[in-house]
C-alpha cells in the first residue's frame, strides 16, 4: 500500500548516510547464524549423531530463509529436522535435537532480558517486561521440572490432568526431548549460554540500527533488556519471521521507556528486514540444491518422526 511504501522509503532515507553500520549488521546476523549453527551441532553430537559444521551451518541458514520469507506451514526447523534425519539416518534423535535447539533459543531470550532486568538500575517503564519474564522463566521452570518428574506428578494428581491437556503432540515431544538430553546437562548449559550471546549480539545490532535511524533515548541496556522480550512475542507463529507481532511488541515496550510507537515499528521493521537479508544466502542455497525434496514430501517425512516421537521411539 501507499503508507507501506512511504514508511520503507523514509526508513531508507535515513538509513542512507549510515550504510557501514547496515553492512556491519547484516556482517553480524551472518555470524550469528553460524553461532546458532555450531549450538545445534552441539546438541546433535550430545545424542550421537554427527553433522559436519558447513552442513550445519547450510541448514542453519536454509532454516533461517524459511522462517523469515516463506509463509506456509514449512518453517525452518521442519526443513532442518528433514535434512537431518536424512544426513544422520536417525530420524527421531534428528527431529528431537532442533526441538531442542529451539527452546534452548528462547529460554535464551527470557534468561538475558531476566539478567538484564535484575541487574540495570531501576527504570520507569520495565515494569511489564519484568511481569512477562518472570512469567515465562516460571512456566518454563516449572513445566520442565514436572514433566521430567513423573514421581511429583503423581503425588499432585497431575498425570491424568496431563494426559487430558491439548497439544498432546507437543507435550510428547517436551517429554521425549528431556528424556533424550537428562543425562547431558553440560551440552544443554553449553547451548543455553551460547543462545544468550546470540540474543545479546542481536540486541546490540538493534541498539546499532536506532543509532543508524537518529532515535533518540533508546541505550545500549534498554536494548538488552527489552528486545528479547519482544522477541519472545514474535516467536508466536502467526506470521513469517514474527511480522506484525513483533511489530507491536517493540511498540508496546519501547513505547514503556519513551521511545514513540512510530520510531519503535520503524526499528522494527528495520531489525526484521536486516534478518531477512542476512539469511538470503539460504535461499540461494535451496535454489540451488540438486535433488531438494518438495515441501510436502518435507512435512511427510518429519510427520512421520514426530508421530514416532509421540508413540515413544528415541
């Protein structure tokens, strides 16, 4: 539309007279994916299966071109998954370790934003993002703590209450994942702690980005603190790298600390644009893929894991 076009041009002015600090943004979305592709070997190489670092980081890459560009149900952790399966020839530990990496990527949001939160000084405005944290950190704690214990379940009366719950498929997954990983508690560490320098990395090219844009009072630890938490709505599947959620998450936040909901949507934009970017290469290497699969011989085959997975099979 019109106003869509008006807002990227004026966003495109001002990012004119800064270009080096978009090159070295999208410089750093580059490594960062490289980062994430390291971690998910990590985890794959904690369950015994082997996947070469280039191999990786071409999924990682092809898995972030899907989740920011295509729309559709085929996100980029099923294309992972599906690679995976194939390269390792163990479908159900494949599938379960980008499960894996998956919340390890955003119990790192809400551990950053909650370290940053309790250590910046106290500032008007980081009320709600407090709120949020402290809710996600609690739910995920205690929702891991009582689906890997089956004794507590029991003395509280929650195993019927569990088996009755919605999303059984989801909790089957949660169930087998913790299974599979209780036993290697150090690669989980090791993951999580590179999922937070990643997030931290990512909120520092926001903070660059701002500069770039001329807005004024958003710092450095605002950054820190609050684009994990925004992130945290946009990994809400609605749309395609989180647009639109994402969106009013940064104006919802930002707007809490000063920051006028027009110049936190444009920084926004921006951010995701930046990402998008940054993960064409993927594109380019699915284009070019001999013998790629279609989506839905993709989404079959991952399926097929993942019923595997609910039945019980690691």
């Amino acid at each position: 539309s019109f106003t869509v076009w008006m807002l990227a041009r004026a966003l495109g002015i001002r990012l004119g007279g800064h270009l080096e600090i978009v090159a070295a943004v999208l410089l750093l979305y580059m490594g960062l994916l490289v980062l994430t592709a390291w971690r998910w070997r990590l985890l794959l190489r904690a369950v015994d299966l082997e996947l070469p670092l280039a191999r990786a980081t071409r999924l990682t890459f092809i898995g972030a071109f899907f989740n920011t560009a295509i729309p559709g149900a085929t996100g980029g952790d099923v294309v992972k998954a599906y690679y995976a399966a194939k390269a390792t020839g163990r479908g159900t530990r494949a599938v379960l370790s980008v499960f894996v990496d998956r919340m390890t990527g955003l119990l790192g949001l809400a551990v950053l934003a909650g370290l940053v939160l309790l250590v910046a000084p106290s500032r008007v405005g980081y009320g709600p993002a407090k709120v949020i944290v402290g809710v996600v950190l609690a739910a995920a704690l205690g929702g891991i703590f009582v689906l890997a214990t089956p004794r507590v379940r029991r003395a509280l009366g929650l195993a019927r209450l569990v088996r009755r719950l919605p999303g059984q498929a989801l909790l089957a997954e949660v169930h087998a994942a913790l299974a599979l990983y209780r036993d290697r508690p150090v690669a989980l560490l090791v993951a999580l702690g590179a999922s937070v320098l990643n997030h931290a990395a990512a909120s520092f090219t926001v903070w660059m980005l701002a500069r770039a844009l001329g807005i004024e009072g958003l710092d450095l630890g605002m950054a820190l603190a609050l684009v994990p938490v925004a992130n945290l709505f946009a990994a809400i599947p609605l749309l395609p790298g989180g647009w639109g959620v994402g969106e009013v998450a940064f104006a919802y936040l930002f707007g809490q600390v000063g920051i006028p909901a027009t110049e936190a949507v444009g920084l926004s934009v921006v951010y995701r644009l930046s990402i998008l970017a940054a993960s064409l290469p993927g594109g380019l290497l699915w284009l070019f893929w001999k013998g790629r699969p279609s989506k839905e011989a993709i989404e079959q085959e991952v399926e097929e894991v993942t019923q595997a997975v609910e039945a019980g099979g690691v």
